[in-house]
C-alpha cells in the first residue's frame, strides 16, 4: 500500500524537505523595467484650411479683367478682378485739384495774417477747408482702390463664374481663397480619455482616398466641454500640408497614442495564474518569492502589471513550473546559455 496509516490515521509517509533545503532550482530572471501605459484613440476628422475666405468686391460694377485661373496660388496683394473704375478716377482727380486750391488759399491767408489782414476766423476756416479736402482726397482713393480686388493673403484660389463684361455687386461671390500650407483638422476624444490629452501631443491622419496619404501633426485646442449626445469632447490638430497633398474639405482618420501612468513591465512568459488570480515569482535574497498582480496592459511579448515591484526587481521568466515559495534559485545567465547552445548546433553540424 503507497500510504500507511498510523493507529490515530495520520499518514507515515516520509517528511519532505524543507524549501531552504531543497537543491536550487536554476531559472532564468529579468529585471523589472517600468513603462508608461499606452492608449490609441481613432476618430475620424474633417478638415479646413488654415485660413479660408470667400471673395467679394467692394462695389458694385462692370467687370473689366479677371487676373486668376481657378487653382492658381496667388500672393497677399495680388489683383484678383478689376472694375470699371473711370468714374472714380475721375473723382479722385478733382478731389486732389480742390484739395490744391484749399491748400493755396490757406497759405495767402497765413501770409496776409502776418501783417493782420486777415481776421483770425477766416484763417479758422481756410484751415477747416483744407482739412475737408485731404479727406476728400481720401474717400475718392478708398472708393478707387475698392474698383480693384485683390488676395488678403498667400494662398490658393477656386474657380470663377465671373468674367469680362458681368455686371457684379457686392454679393456675388468672385472666388474662394485657401490658405493650404497648414490644415486643421477637427475630430473627437472620447470622455475616459480627456485627461490625457493636452496641446501639442502627435497627432496621425490617413486620407481615405484611393491611394491612403498619411501625415502627422499636433493637438492645438481641445474643446471646453463635453458633448452630452456623443460623450466626447471636440479637438483640433494642425497638420503642416508642406507638399499641398491634402486639401481642405478631406475626411482623417486621425489615430492619437496617450500615455498614461507608469507600471512595472516584465516578460510575459513570467505571468502565472493561480486560483486567487495571476502572480508573479520575484527573487528575493536568493528564493522565490509570489508576488499578487493586476494585469494592467498586455504588449507584444510583454506585460504592464499592478504590482508591488521595485525597479532592478528580478522576476522569473523561466523555470517557473518548478517555484514554490521560498525555493531557493540559481540565476543563470541567458548569454551564456546561447552561447552553448550555438556551439553544441556547431559541433553537431561539424560531426554530419
């Protein structure tokens, strides 16, 4: 009979070992490594350029010249459209001619005041006269230079229906004007991941064109509240458009990796799983010793833990079918081990 039974039936067998008594047990061991945890978010977004501007005339008027092609790009200041502009020229050159009269009388008058021919208020007024007629001069360029539309700025213009001969005013639209070279593209963060967002983290978009352009850029603003219909809160990134690939308009698919706290890090091949849940064996002056964890993330190969481990803690990766509590270890060193595990494949070949 394996087991004998002694007359109180306790069981005879043989006393095993203590754990500080048994041969150690050769493992291979890590150090513990600490490591942010990592989190993607996917959203899709749409985009606008960094500046955008519908183009209207000032005026209204005959069309006289069209200076731009649709998808032309343009400087800030360049002439867009020319109206009939006779009229005010014509303006223009009489309020320059009154404005030279008013000057001319006004210095007679304050020459005829040095010998006090000239009473004080006429000279008032010649001075108010002169005054009015720079203004003049003015409004009739300000009303010239608006027969004139140019780009406010740097950028690219759309298409026109506009040509020589229309008769325009200042409701009809002329062009669009987009300022390409950097888009904001706004999308969505979800409520569990707001904390973790702040300006300037890296943002990457993929184009959901035929052939996929990816670009990369950063956080710029993120909304001030949560919408309550998606539980999200809104976001824009800046996305430098250097090569002009991307056009206002286009939809992302916009990826964001957030970090969040730092855990302790092992090889996943230490993780082991027991009725209360999942441990680890740490090595601890020479004997293993079970370690409770929480399986925060899991990586390629390796594993985020919960756990109560230090840094430079070494961890069991292998050998771990034979640990029990306070088994004493022999740490091997895996350089070693595949160095004699090279020469052993090269002997073995060399005797074929």
């Amino acid at each position: 009979m394996a087991m004998l039974l002694s007359a109180c039936g306790e069981s005879t067998d043989p006393p095993q070992p203590a754990a500080a008594s048994r041969p150690a047990i050769p493992v291979i061991a890590e150090p513990v490594a600490f490591q942010a945890e990592r989190s993607r978010i996917e959203s899709v977004g749409t985009s606008r350029a960094l500046r955008s501007a519908e183009i209207h005339a000032e005026s209204a008027g005959e069309v006289v010249a069209v200076h731009f092609a649709g998808g032309e790009k343009v400087a800030a200041g360049a002439l867009l459209l020319e109206l009939d502009a006779r009229d005010e020229r014509l303006n223009l050159e009489l309020a320059q001619v009154q404005l030279e009269d008013a000057r001319l009388l006004l210095n007679r008058y304050q020459t005829a005041r040095g010998n006090e021919a000239v009473p004080v208020t006429t000279l008032d007024s010649a001075r108010t006269q002169e005054h009015a007629a720079r203004i003049a001069v003015d409004l009739a360029q300000v009303a010239l230079d608006d027969r004139f539309v140019r780009a406010p700025y740097d950028g690219v213009v759309g298409l026109t229906d506009v040509e020589v001969g229309d008769r325009i005013d200042a409701s009809t639209l002329i062009t669009t004007l987009d300022d390409r070279t950097v888009l904001l593209v706004q999308f969505t963060v979800p409520e569990a991941f707001v904390r973790r967002v702040v300006e300037g983290d890296l943002v990457e978009v993929e184009s959901w064109t035929a052939d996929p352009i990816k670009a990369t850029g950063s956080v710029v603003v993120l909304g001030s509240r949560i919408e309550p219909d998606t539980r999200s809160v809104r976001a824009r990134a800046e996305i430098p458009n250097a090569n002009d690939a991307l056009r206002p308009g286009m939809s992302f698919r916009v990826m964001l990796d957030l970090q969040g706290r730092t855990w302790p890090v092992v090889p996943e091949v230490a993780l082991q799983w027991g009725a209360s849940g999942p441990y680890v064996w740490a090595v601890r002056e020479g004997q293993a010793e079970r370690v409770d964890v929480r399986v925060v993330q899991r990586l390629q190969g390796r594993i985020l833990l919960d756990a109560p481990l230090q840094r430079h803690d070494l961890v069991v990766a292998e050998g771990v079918q034979r640990m029990r509590q306070g088994t004493r270890v022999e740490l091997l060193d895996p350089n070693a081990l595949a160095d004699d595990a090279r020469a052993v494949l090269g002997n073995g070949m060399g005797e074929s």
